[in-house]
C-alpha cells in the first residue's frame, strides 16, 4: 500500500512538472480481495491493487483534473500537462477559491485493523463454510459474498495542505433461498471483529424458513415494521438534498424549508464522521476537516452542508437569511464537480423511547415486516416520493405475532410523510443495504405505508 512519505515523494515529483498558480494531487489506493458463493459453493476468489493519483492544476481561476494509474516521471510529467492543457481552455470560474492552506486536522476514531487487512483466502472460505453450514441445517441453498479491503486517501497541494487517511474495511452478505422465499443479511465494519457471520446467516435462514409459501394479502396502507436495511434505503434517496448547491440550483426538496418542521418531532439526524460507527476519511475533497453538523432535530430541519466555494456562494445569495448558518462545513467533494457536497457520514439520533425489533412487533394489532427494499426510484423529487419494492423476508404481524410470509409489495411512500409518521424506533446501528451508503439508522415503525400493489413472487 501506498504510504504517506511515499505520496510525498511523488508530490514532489509531481510538482517540479507544473508551471500552474496552484497545484493539488489526490491520492487513492486499495487492496481489494473478496470470495463470492453461491449454490452453497465457492465459485470465485480474487483480488485486486489499485492505485491513482489525480491532479488538478489552476490557472487564472481556470482549474481542471487528469487522473492516472502509473507512476513512472513520463507518466507523471503527462498527467500534469493533460491538466494543465485542460485548465488553460476552461472559462475562468469567478467563484473558484484559493486551495485550503494548511488547518488542524480532524481527530476520528481508529479506523485501520490489521486483522481486517490480512484476512487470507482460507479465511474467508472458513467464513463461507460458516454461512453453508447453517444454510444446509434448514435445507436451503446460499449465495452471497465475504470481502475485505484497505485503502488509503490523501491530498497535497501547493499551499502546504498535507492529509492522509488510512482504513480497512470487511462485509459479508448472505441470501438464503428455498423454493419459494428467501432471506437475507448484510454488515459491514472496518473491523472484521465485529461481524458475526453465524448470526448473520442463522437470521437470514430463519427469515427464508418463516416466509416459506407466502401468502397474498391485499395491497393497502398498513403499520410497516422497517428494518434497519430498509430504513437506510429509504432515507438515502434525501441527503444529496442537504447541500448548499442543491439549495442554491433549486434541485433540493428543502428549498424554501430550511427552518420549518418537516419531520416527526422524535427525528434526530446529524452527519458525524467521528462516530464509533460510522467510516470514511476526517477530510473531504479540497482536504477540509468534515465538521459534525446537526441537520434535523426535533423533526426541524437545522442546517445544510457547504464547500468552501458553495458557503462563499450562498453568502452573496438572495437565499442566505433562509438557510440557516452558512459556514464551510468540510463536506466537498473533489473540484471540478456539479454536486457541490453531501453529507456522508449519516447518524440518527437515540430515541427518547427505543424498542427493540420484537417490541414493535409485539405491540402491532395489524401490520406488515420488511427486511429490506429495493429497486427504489424517485417519483417527485420535492415530496421526496419513491416507489420500489420489499423483498428477502416480508412478514404479515398480527396481534403482535409474526403469523405468515407474504408476497412482496411494491410501495408509494413520501420520505417527508414516513419520517413524520414513526411511532417508534429502535436504538441506532451500523446498517447496509443496497440501494445507499452505510448509515447508522434505527429500526423504524411507521403508520400508513402505502403499498400499492401485490407482486407475483
């Protein structure tokens, strides 16, 4: 792996190259290895090293990147000539800032496990056996993936900005299928100490055993039980919403509703990269330090997140008095780019109240169990309307039991309407799904989900 004195080195190399008023390099390395099942066989096992360095180079507010993999000083010497010959035919961006000097950085918890970093290919075969063996306790067959990484993220610039980031990551998903029903499982943690794959796979056999000859139920609005999975495939479709350029290009549903209540008074959100649970590099991509930002509280939504260039922007906007603080909050990502910035980093606030799983299940008369969603789509992006569809263990609960699987529903739901409507929540996790990045979500129940149609599997 690609170290930090080693990037310096090549900064250095990079920069004797450059003729331009100001120069940035990212760096990017990783290490990916991963072992796929399925037919409760190992069918594949690989692994990959990769390495990039990008540069972006400024000339008289024109500014433009080129990227490459090799890094002999030919290589290096054209990279900085494809961006510098890219910049100097740029229109001149009159908002474009100086680089970031140098700042404190920001403290996070360890994110680095060797024990992730070196897990071999018999290791995760060990794993695989784990998950196949508990498959074939309920005759079922599996498939899935167990996977492991280390990557590295840094940045240099001409204005003595240094930032280096270091992390492993490891995840196991499992799907246990049988002739007519299916479960699923998925988690994800640097540290492969904290994930429990007997568990993963027992829950998600006992959800394809359960959920085995489902039934029809009518489509309808019904008390839904979200689990975490499901909850984050949701509520991810709204965070790219809470940048300032989303405000700014009015493509964000909080247009106009920065300061009002548009949630339940029990939702909490803030975007935390020092969070024990979540991952990812304390920087973003100008190398500023990603502050804590409380974005919903109490059902009201507080702020938003900026980049340097974008709170610069929005001071001299006629949006500035309805957005709330406007301050750079380190949530960029690299320039040039037509996103602006997005929180990453995702955590629900505790609950004043929180049920487990079961507790809600316990004290639902009539309702409907989802594991997890997807195929999810937009329908209105200001109501924040998605349509998709359940799948992997979808339960009908009555009298606070779990009675029977049922066919999978495709659903119509308004984030804002979802998220004004939980009647309880469980504490939050480090959850995966598909559709979005990791967060740490609760279980959610929520009254009136609209299902509006009944699948045929």
């Amino acid at each position: 792996m690609l170290t930090k004195d080693q990037a310096a080195d090549l900064f250095a190399r990079i920069r004797k190259h450059s003729s331009a008023d100001e120069l940035e390099v990212i760096f990017y390395a990783t290490r990916n290895a991963l072992t796929r099942f399925a037919n409760n066989v190992i069918h594949q096992n690989v692994a990959e090293d990769n390495i990039a360095i990008s540069v972006r180079t400024v000339f008289d507010g024109r500014t433009a990147r080129a990227t490459t993999n090799k890094l002999d000083d030919d290589s290096l010497k054209r990279v900085v000539q494809a961006s510098e010959n890219l910049a100097k035919v740029q229109q001149p961006d009159p908002d474009l800032l100086p680089m970031m000097a140098s700042s404190p950085p920001r403290s996070i918890p360890k994110r680095y496990f060797e024990r992730t970093a070196d897990m071999a290919p018999e290791l995760r075969a060990g794993i695989v056996q784990q998950i196949v063996s508990a498959a074939k306790k309920e005759k079922l067959t599996t498939a899935g993936i167990v996977a492991n990484s280390e990557s590295t993220e840094g940045i240099f610039n001409s204005r003595g900005l240094s930032r280096w980031h270091k992390q492993t990551s490891s995840e196991i998903s499992i799907t246990m299928l049988a002739e007519n029903s299916s479960g699923w499982q998925k988690a994800n943690s640097p540290d492969v100490a904290n994930l429990d794959a007997t568990t993963l796979a027992q829950t998600a056999a006992r959800k394809a055993a359960e959920s085995a000859k489902p039934k029809e139920i009518p489509a309808g609005k019904y008390t839904v039980i979200l689990e975490p999975a499901a909850v984050l495939d949701m509520v991810g479709f709204m965070f790219y919403d809470f940048g300032g350029l989303a405000i700014l290009d009015q493509r964000s549903f909080l247009t106009n509703r920065v300061g009002t209540k548009l949630f339940g008074a029990n939702i909490d959100i803030s975007d935390d990269v020092g969070h024990a649970l979540q991952s990812g590099s304390p920087f973003d991509g100008e190398g500023a330090p990603r502050q804590t930002v409380k974005l919903v509280e109490g059902g009201v939504v507080k702020r938003v997140v900026y980049s340097r260039n974008t709170a610069e922007r929005m001071k001299h906007s006629e949006h500035k008095d309805r957005v709330g603080i406007v301050e750079p909050t380190g949530h960029g990502f690299p320039l040039p780019n037509e996103i602006g910035e997005a929180p990453m980093n995702i955590v629900f606030g505790a609950a004043v109240d929180p049920k487990s799983l079961d507790q809600m299940i316990g004290s639902t008369e009539r309702g409907i169990l989802v594991t997890r969603l997807w195929y999810i789509r937009e329908v209105d992006p200001y109501e924040k309307i998605l349509t998709g569809m359940t799948r992997d263990g979808t339960f009908y609960v009555e009298d606070g039991n779990i009675r029977y699987g049922v066919l999978n529903f495709r659903f119509n739901e308004s984030l804002i309407h979802m998220l004004s409507n939980a009647e309880a929540m469980s504490t939050p996790v480090r959850a995966s799904g598909e559709e979005s990045f990791d967060m740490v979500v609760p279980a959610m129940k929520i009254k009136d989900f609209n299902f509006t149609e009944v699948t045929k599997f």
